[in-house]
C-alpha cells in the first residue's frame, strides 16, 4: 500500500492535517480519532478491501467511510478530513496518512515511535509492557507504539524502531529453520 510515491502524498496530507489539528488545539484528539480508524482498517479485510478497490467511486467511498466515523463517534476535523480525502480519490492513502500524522506527533512530542506488527491485535496493557520494555532498551526515551495487526506473521512480534529490527515472529523463524535444514540436506 505504501509506495515511496504515496509516501510522499500521505506526508503532504498528515503535514496539512497536523497544521490544522495544531490551530484548533485538537492534536490529541486527532491523534486518537486516526489510531481508532487505524484499528478499525487492521481489524476488517472488507474495509482493506473497500479502500483499494479502485471501482468503488470516489462518492461511494466517501459516503461508507463517513458512516463507518460516525458509527465510531468520530467528527469534527478528523471526520472532514477523511472526507476531503475521499473527495479526492486518495481513500486508499488514509491508513499512511494516519501512520504519518501519528508519526510527526510523535517526533515534535520527542518521542520514539516503534512500529509493532503482530498477528493479532495487541491489548492496551501489553502495549503499554512493550512500550516500558521498549523505553528501558532505547535508554529511557518516552516510546510510542504504532501497533498494526498481520496474521501472515503467524505470532511473535515484529518491531522496528529507526532502523533497527527486532523479529520474533513465528514466520521469520520458520523460514530460518528452513533454511537451515536445507543447508543439512
């Protein structure tokens, strides 16, 4: 989903949403309305599928994800917001937009932003444990945790911070083992 294409129109996008969100005095509840929008994509394929799909049109998309924010309780700038990027045909963009957003908060807040990939969502309590364990590794920087849910990691966690990389997970220690045994063989 992420080219370094729509990289850059996702920066554009979370840069022109922070100044806004900043002169409304609303970072905080911005930030909280996309992680909850961020879960909601993690948590339905249909919706994954819905934002990609170039054949819905721009309007259809619009209208579903307006309805989807008003189910979650989600308005005001945020909901104007996904709104205008649905208008402009960029709905498929709005999970990196999100992730940018939340990452630039992160920076001017001095905070450590470690991207965690597990198989299955995590729990705020073992979120909050990551983000403890993670602050006493990286020598007591306040970390923040961009959490995000892939079921194709079978388990184990994936963490990158920076550019440092810390996987655990079940697949990348399957194909280790693979790896090795052919190397037996």
């Amino acid at each position: 989903m992420s080219t370094s294409a729509n990289s850059t129109v996702a920066g554009r996008y979370a840069s022109a949403l922070f100044e806004l969100a900043d002169n409304a005095r609303s970072l905080d509840q911005v930030a909280q309305d996309l992680t909850t929008f961020r879960t909601m994509v993690d948590e339905s394929p249909d919706l994954v599928r819905m934002l990609a799909n170039p054949v819905i049109g721009r309007e259809a998309q619009g209208k579903a994800l307006l309805a989807l924010l008003d189910a979650a309780g989600i308005a005001g700038l945020t909901r104007n917001f996904v709104g205008a990027v649905a208008a402009n045909g960029r709905a498929r963009d709005l999970v990196a937009m999100a992730s940018a957003f939340l990452a630039e908060l992160a920076s001017r807040r001095g905070e450590t932003t470690a991207t965690v990939t597990s198989a299955v969502p995590l729990s705020p309590q073992q979120v909050q444990q990551l983000s403890d364990t993670l602050r006493g590794v990286l020598g007591g920087a306040k970390v923040s945790i961009d959490a995000r849910v892939e079921p194709d990691i079978l388990g184990g966690l994936v963490v990158k911070v920076g550019s440092r990389l810390f996987d655990s997970s079940i697949r990348s220690k399957l194909q280790r083992l693979q790896l090795a045994m052919k190397g037996v063989a």
